[in-house]
C-alpha cells in the first residue's frame, strides 16, 4: 500500500488532455495497445494487414480471424479499417 494508505486501485486516475498534446505524442498513442486489420491485396490474392496505432506495417495474414488472434496473442486491441 502506499505511504498515504490509498490503494493504487483507489488511487485518483491522472487525466490526458489531448488538445495540449504534441503531434508525436498524439501519433503516439495507442502504439502498444492497439493495430489495426486492413483488406489489402497481395499478389492478387485478398490478404489483412496488420498495422500498429502509428502505421507502422506489422505483418499480414491470409484472412482476418487469423489477423484479429494474431492481434490478440500479443495483448493488443484489434480494430478493423476498411
């Protein structure tokens, strides 16, 4: 417990304002938490990507279940992009 005797759990959540953010720490977030599955085509065959919050290409998958289990093995949120 800490020294003021407030579990962390009851502890006052800190608050993020994004209007005070800078442009990297809004590309920033969600880098670690989230990827995104997108339809894309590759060798003429339908294909998901899978991309971090920020772009970042991760991998690619041969259908989107495979891609969304991919996405969830690593504890990342996945959100679908059409």
């Amino acid at each position: 417990m800490p020294m003021n005797n407030i579990p962390d759990e009851m502890a006052p959540v800190k608050v993020l304002d994004i209007r005070h953010l800078s442009a990297e720490q809004l590309q920033g977030l969600g880098v670690a938490e989230i990827a995104y599955v997108k339809p894309v085509m590759m060798n003429g065959v339908r294909a998901y990507a899978i991309h971090a919050a920020d772009g970042t290409p991760m991998a690619v998958a041969g259908d989107c279940d495979l891609a969304v289990a991919a996405i969830r093995q690593h504890e990342m949120l996945p959100s679908l992009v059409h």
